[in-house]
C-alpha cells in the first residue's frame, strides 16, 4: 500500500527526521517511517576505504555468533 502525503509541514517534518516513529493523537505508535537513502554517504562525503577494501573485510572479519547457538544460550536461560 502506498500513502501519498500533501502537507508541505509533515513533509519538511519527515524529511529532516530521517527516521521517525509514527503515532496517533493518543501517542499510540501506528508505525515506524525511515527516509530513502539512509545508509549512504551525503553528497560529498567520501569512504576512506575503497570497495575491495570494505569486500575484503565483509570476507575475512566475521563476527557475531550462530543464530541455533544464541537460541539454545536463550532457552538455557529458561
């Protein structure tokens, strides 16, 4: 479903917020909204690694642990 805003206020609102929760007059949250382009560099601003750099990373530093092996430490838990 696609909703399409008019207000020029929420627009602005939204736009500066980048990211935003959503919610009612009674301050129920209805939703989450995120701007597109979030995760990029701004226009002239520039990676101090190249992309072999950050694929050689993705590659060789693996880090976190086996989801199976966080839910069975959860289960554990009890």
């Amino acid at each position: 479903m696609s909703i399409t805003i008019t207000d020029p206020a929420l627009l602005a609102q939204l736009r500066e917020a980048g990211c935003a929760e959503l919610t009612d007059p009674e301050g129920n949250v209805i939703g989450t909204f995120a701007a597109e382009g979030l995760g990029h560099l701004p226009p002239g601003v520039k990676s101090p690694f190249t992309r072999a750099e950050m694929e050689e990373r993705r590659r060789t530093q693996r880090t976190g642990r086996p989801l199976k092996d966080i839910i069975r430490d959860l289960e554990a838990r009890g």
